[in-house]
C-alpha cells in the first residue's frame, strides 16, 4: 500500500514547509516538510528539495509501516498511521501500545491510541493536538479535511 495524494497533502500541511532549517517544538532541527535527517543550524534548500525529501521521508515510513502493520488497514486508515509515523518516526510506532491494538484487529480502539501522542516531555502542544484529532478523524472516518486553527472573527 501506499500513501494517497491526500494523505501527501494531509502531511505537507501539517508539517509545512520551511526552506531554512529551524529547531521544532522538540528541539530537532527540521528543514523543508518535516525533514531532519542530517539537517544543521544554517541550512537552506529550495522548494524543489522539499518536495524531493518529503517524497523520499513518505517512502521510508512506508516502507516500516508495511513490515509493522500485519492486518489489513483502508486507505485512510494507512494515510493516518503514515501521518502518525512520520511526525513522531517508526520507533515509536514499533513499540507502541498502537501497534499491539491495530495488529490485533481492534481497529475501533486505535483512535484512543493515536490521541495520546499530543505531548512534547509531558505536555499537550497545540498543533499536534490538532493534528492527532485529524488523524483520528482520518483513520476512523476518512475525512482528509485539514485541522487548522480557527480564523479570527472579523468585526464588519
């Protein structure tokens, strides 16, 4: 299986995408659609390397995600797991309670599982509060619709 065109552009918002490297919530430096390998203070790409190493991040997910995951998921249901995967890497997936539910078939319970992942060291950050309720929406409805802060009311 591989990750949709939606579920590209589910992740891309997201992450967005930043041509200078910048440090992350969790203090990672991250450069482009939430790439960090290799990325150092002072980097610079252009927007034709982000989208070659947000495609090339995907498929690396992918490629864990189909040794990790041995049940069969839906296309938004794998969008959501990739998403998941790629903002918080393999490693966690692989040892995460997550895993245990959706490889024993309890798919109804994996939303409670996604949920928990909205903390840098113990505490909730906003933004991916907001992205793990999309992926719960995601995986359990299919709606690709983006979770983006609410717009400020206008007074005209």
């Amino acid at each position: 299986m591989q990750t949709s065109d939606k579920g590209k552009e589910f992740i891309k918002h997201f992450e967005g995408c930043k041509l200078e490297a910048y440090q992350c919530s969790g203090d990672v430096w991250t450069i482009g659609c939430g790439h960090t390998r290799g990325v150092v203070e002072g980097d610079k790409i252009s927007k034709k390397q982000a989208d070659a190493l947000l495609s090339a991040d995907i498929e690396m997910v992918e490629t864990h995600v189909k040794r990790l995951i041995t049940v069969d998921l839906d296309q938004s249901q794998w969008d959501a797991i990739v998403s998941w995967c790629f903002n918080l890497g393999c490693g966690n997936l692989r040892a995460s309670t997550m895993l245990q539910v959706i490889n024993s078939g309890e798919l109804d319970k994996v939303s409670e599982q996604i949920i928990r992942w909205d903390k840098v060291g113990k505490k909730a950050v906003a933004g991916l509060t907001r992205r793990r309720k999309a992926e719960t929406d995601l995986f359990d409805n299919g709606v690709y619709e983006k979770a983006t802060k609410p717009k400020a009311k206008s007074n005209g």
